[in-house]
C-alpha cells in the first residue's frame, strides 16, 4: 500500500490508475478507522476499485475546538488496518498541503442549501465545511466511485446533492452502517466513552428499533424515540422522521419510505444514529 502526502502525488497516482482501465473507489475518512471504514473498503473492492483512503481530519467542519482538538489520532493503526483491508493507497496529507491559509478563513467555501435542520442546527457550518473539503477530494481524486457510510445520513445526503448540482464526475454510495454487538454504530467518537457510557449510548438503538416496530404517527414516534433516548440517560439532541432524500420532517399523514434520525450527547461525546421506516404500510 502506498501512503501519499502531497495532492500532486494524489492526483498523478488516480490519473496513472485509470489509464489503466481500472476505477477508483475513494473513501473519505478523518482517521481513526474502525470496522465501519473496513466495511466502506471492503464495498468498494468488492466493486472490482482500486481504493484509495483519505484520511485527513479537516477543521474545516469541526464547529468546536475542543472537539478538534479531542479528535481520536491513530495514524499507525490507520495505516496497519488499511494495509490489511486491502486498499492501494492512503491519502495522508498535511494541514498546510491541503488549507496553506489555516487558520485564517478559507476564502473559497461551499454552501449546499436545503439542509438546514438536524445536524445544521446545532454545528452551523459544519457541512460546509464538509461540502468544501469533498469537493477537493473530489477534484483531486478525478472521477471515480465514493463511499460513505449512511451511519453520517444527513452528510451523505448533502453529498449527493453536491455531486447533482456540481456534475461532478463521481458516483456516490451508501454503505449500511455497522454495529457492534449491542447494536450501537461504530463511530470514531465511540472511543470517548466511558464504560456506563457505552451502555448508555445502546439507547440509540432501542429507540431506532421502537420506532421500526411501532405503526404510531410521525409525531409519536418522535416523542416515543425521544422518551427511549430520555431513559437511557442520553441528552437529546433530536428525534425526528424525515423524507430520506429531501430530510424534511414527514406529516402524520405521510405514506411512503422515511428515516428515523437520532443525535444526542453522551458523556460530552454527541453521538448520531438513523433508519430506514416505512410509513403507512
């Protein structure tokens, strides 16, 4: 496996690949890899890519500094892990090689409009600076095929939208989100938690189950997830059901696939969830 540092290197390693005839799988990540970035590896290699992983935390959407500077680094076991999983290369760049102004403000940003709910509300910013550094990537790595797993739905969503709108050349997927035997999603977050944490944080899922298993209205299920979340000692961020492409909150008398969604703080630690529902059947 490759580990690559410079954009110039990034993109003469993409370009030389697809002369090839093979395709880039690229899976966007900030390090800290667990058996959910495995799983977005192992999609893409089942997809006959050539995987290439970044594995930059960019500033950029960390609304928080202490949740910058709190950030799980395990650059070792990165690299160990990816060797193993099978990827061609790691996209390992520095602060300055990929924002040389940070920590002044970035003079060029995107903005994906339309999701301004869930995440939005508390982390202004955050998918901008999201939508900014994916569309780097994206330009960078030139065309190819991108994984992104659904446990982050609302960033997967404005990165389909961004990809519409932009034309760029990458074709986005969803990978299913991964858990570990308790049902809670593996997240980068997940090694701040302390043990109660933990236990508390398998409230997630209980309350994505109850909502699955339950025919109430929209407006029930978001207060009986909330209740869920509430006993399990988790401070509720949301519990909301939305449309799954738009994320506009569904009525009551709405028919048709939705998406339960979940944020909450556990020990400091905000933590997301989702699933798929249907409404109605």
């Amino acid at each position: 496996m490759l580990t690559i540092t410079t954009i110039d290197e990034w993109r003469t390693f993409c370009d030389a690949t697809r002369t090839t005839g093979a395709r880039i799988g690229l899976v966007p990540t900030m390090g800290a890899l667990h058996d959910g970035h495995s799983a977005l590896v192992a999609a893409a290699r089942a997809n006959g890519d050539v995987v290439v992983v970044t594995t930059f935390v960019n500033p950029l959407q960390f609304t928080s500094a202490t949740d910058l500077a709190t950030y799980p680094s395990t650059a070792d076991a990165d690299a160990e892990r990816l060797r193993h999983d099978g990827a061609a290369a790691r996209i390992h760049p520095s602060l300055a090689e990929m924002w040389p102004d940070y920590p002044a403000q970035t003079p060029t940003t995107i903005s994906v409009r339309g999701f301004e709910g869930l995440e939005a509300v508390d982390r202004p910013g955050h998918f901008d600076g999201v939508a900014t550094v994916v569309a780097k990537l994206f330009t960078i790595t030139g065309p190819c095929r991108a994984y992104f797993g659904e446990k982050d739905y609302q960033q997967l969503a404005v990165v389909r939208q961004l990809v519409r709108d932009l034309r760029f050349d990458v074709e986005v997927i969803g990978v299913p989100t991964v858990r570990d035997e308790h049902g809670l999603a593996l997240s980068s977050r997940n090694t701040r938690l302390s043990t109660d944490g933990l236990v508390r944080a398998r409230g997630f899922r209980r309350a994505l189950l109850l909502a699955q298993s339950s025919p109430a209205t929209a407006t029930a299920l978001r207060e009986m997830m909330r209740q869920e979340l509430l006993a399990a000692g988790v401070a509720v961020a949301y519990a909301e059901i939305v449309e799954p492409h738009t994320l506009v909150p569904v009525a009551d008398d709405y028919v048709g696939p939705a998406r339960a969604m979940l944020a909450g703080v556990v020990d400091g630690v905000r933590l997301l969830d989702n699933d798929a529902l249907m409404m109605g059947a």
